[in-house]
C-alpha cells in the first residue's frame, strides 16, 4: 500500500455543544463503529478510532469498498448495522469476534453497511489541508452512483433541516447531528467539529456501585428500572464523578449497604450465576469487550432513587454512561419503571440515506 496519507490515521472529533451551531455544514450523527478506510487498488484497510485494523471483522464490507470506491483513495466514516428499519449497535458489536468461522457467518446474517462522510486522499493527493467544503464537494463527486452497501451521509449546511433532522433521526437509531466550520482540514485526533446529542432525564434505583481504580471510592452507580413484570433490570451506570463527589457517596450510601445480598434477597444477587443472565439484565455480565476485566461490585438496598441525564436507549439500557443530576427523595423505587421513558418517533433508515444534501 502507498497512499499520500497511510495508515493508521486516528479521526478527527467532535466536542459537545448544547445547540446546533450556525453557519456550518451538518450531517447526521451515525451509531457505530468509527473507521478509516484506506484503498490501494486490491489493498483495504480498515482502521477503528484507536487505529488498530477491523478488516477482519467485516469480509463482507471489505469486499464491498474494493468493488465500490476509488481506486486509490482513503475515507472517513461509519460502519453500522441496520435491523427493523433502524441501527442496531447490539448486533453491529457482535461482530467483533475471535472466531473466523463465527464472523463469517454474521456478515451473512448481519451484513454491514459503510456511510462515507469526509475524504482524506483521491490519488495521489492528500487532502489533509483542504478546505471542508471543497472536501465534501470531492467525495460527493467520488462516491457520485454509489449503491448499497457503501453510502454517501446525507449533508446539508440549512440549519432549519439540520434541526429537523435532529427530531427525526433519532427514531431511526441516530445519535444526534455534528457540524463542521466550512473552511476547516482535516485534522486527526483533534476534536474541532461539534456534536450536538439529545439530552433525556430519567429517574432510577440505585441498586449498587463499583469502587475506583484509585481505590475505596465510588467510580460508578450501578442504576436500575422496574419492568412490567416488577423485575429490576440492570439498564446502565452513572460516573464521572469528581474524586470529592466519589468519596461522599460512599458515606451517603453507607447505611444501604448489605452484608449478604442473597440472604437479604438483592434483585441482581445472582449477577456472577452465567444462566442468571440469560432471562434478565443483571449488572457484570461478561463480554468481548471486558475480557478479565473485575466485573465485581457493592449491592445496596435498592432504596434511593437517583436522576440522570441519558441521550438515547439501546433496546432496555441506556447506550452511554449516564450522568448524575440529583437524589429524588420524593420518589419511590417502585415508581421507576420503563414507562416513563420517552419514545422517539420510529423513522427508517432508508429514508436518512436517501434524503440528499447540499
């Protein structure tokens, strides 16, 4: 392989604003996995955001780019995986697994797809140093006829449909909308593009925490929601706490503590039981992605109810860390149910992928 930017290459990012910025070009924000791909005639790289290669991972897609894009060229993009008309990141990560034979078999089952959003080289040219706009003309030229599995992200630099798109996108499983200054390189690793995420509260037990790398402190509160069934699941943690804050939660949640959860009957007691997890969410279920990591924690009496800020929902949980706002003394455990959740207006995907841009 010898192109004018080579791998790996760490994308360029995105920090958080609360409101869509003016004057800018907008573009939709994917829930997936984040990829740098390089093609040198036969030669595909796939690279992810620590700049370690996915190639492997996707035969199907890598065989797809080769088909489709330029002969010689690298982009920046998004893997994901479509199911019901809308992203599904549970099945996109299965998909990263250590048996070829297992990974073979979901690219069958769970074939990926590739949205295309900036272009970092075109022959023998890199375009590190140009100009946003002039890059997007460039890819959408390149990508001009492109067919599916490989798309071009829909962009537009109209506010009005930027904001529109962030009402609708989210219920096709989109994660918000970034904007990008006009005049602004490509930069790697460099977070000088704005992200703007949906912002929900919701109130949840707190049925346990994890202490610290650092030590005997809070590093996150295992959070928690009743079902129709009266089962508390397991829907996400809270963190990022300050070291202060990490240390007086410990106090104020001293007196919850249990001595023994299955005695007492903790609703998660069963968590380091691997069939327990099969018929309920419970917190330290192991995974590809934690490896050996300690998945260990405290049980609490779920009695203290907790509001967090949270952007969207992954099927029952919340698909990021979710942050602490405030106690609710005012509100019972029992009260915290699924219910209360907002739903987003369902939205096809096709439709995001078909709508065009500027």
């Amino acid at each position: 392989m010898d192109l004018p930017v080579m791998p790996p290459v760490k994308p360029m990012l995105a920090k958080s604003v609360a409101k869509i910025p003016p004057g800018m070009s907008y573009e939709a924000k994917w829930d997936g996995f984040r990829a740098i791909v390089h093609r040198d005639g036969p030669e595909i790289v796939i690279g992810s955001r620590n700049g370690k290669p996915l190639t492997r991972y996707f035969p199907e897609l890598a065989a797809a780019l080769e088909e489709r894009l330029p002969e010689r060229c690298v982009m920046d993009g998004e893997i994901v995986v479509a199911h019901g008309g809308r992203l599904d990141f549970d099945r996109l990560s299965e998909r990263i697994h250590p048996a070829a034979s297992r990974v073979k078999l979901l690219a069958e089952q769970t074939p990926a797809s590739f949205i295309a959003f900036d272009l970092l080289a075109l022959g023998d040219t890199s375009l590190l140093d140009t100009p946003l706009a002039e890059r997007r003309a460039l890819l959408t030229e390149a990508l001009k006829g492109i067919t599916a599995p490989v798309h071009l992200a829909p962009a537009t630099t109209d506010i009005e449909v930027a904001r529109r798109w962030f009402e609708q996108y989210e219920g096709a499983g989109l994660d918000g909308v970034v904007a990008k200054p006009l005049d602004l390189p490509y930069r790697p690793d460099a977070r000088l593009m704005y992200k703007i995420k949906h912002e929900r509260t919701a109130d949840v037990v707190v049925a346990g925490y994890r202490h610290h790398k650092s030590g005997p402190v809070v590093g996150s509160l295992l959070l928690g929601l009743y079902d129709d069934g009266g089962a508390l699941q397991h829907v996400g943690v809270c963190a990022a706490f300050p070291m202060k804050r990490r240390a007086e939660l410990i106090e104020e949640l001293a007196p919850l503590l249990m001595a023994d959860p299955v005695a007492e009957r903790h609703p998660w007691a069963s968590w380091a039981e691997e069939a327990a997890h099969e018929g309920a969410r419970l917190p330290g279920a192991p995974s590809r992605w934690s490896g050996k990591k300690d998945l260990s924690w405290v049980a609490v009496r779920p009695e203290r109810v907790v509001e967090v800020a949270y952007d969207h929902m992954e099927g029952d949980r919340f698909r990021h860390t979710a942050q602490f706002r405030r106690w609710r003394p005012d509100r019972s455990p029992g009260s915290c149910t699924y219910a209360q959740l907002e739903e987003p207006v369902r939205y096809d995907l096709a439709e995001v992928l078909s709508s065009g841009g500027a």
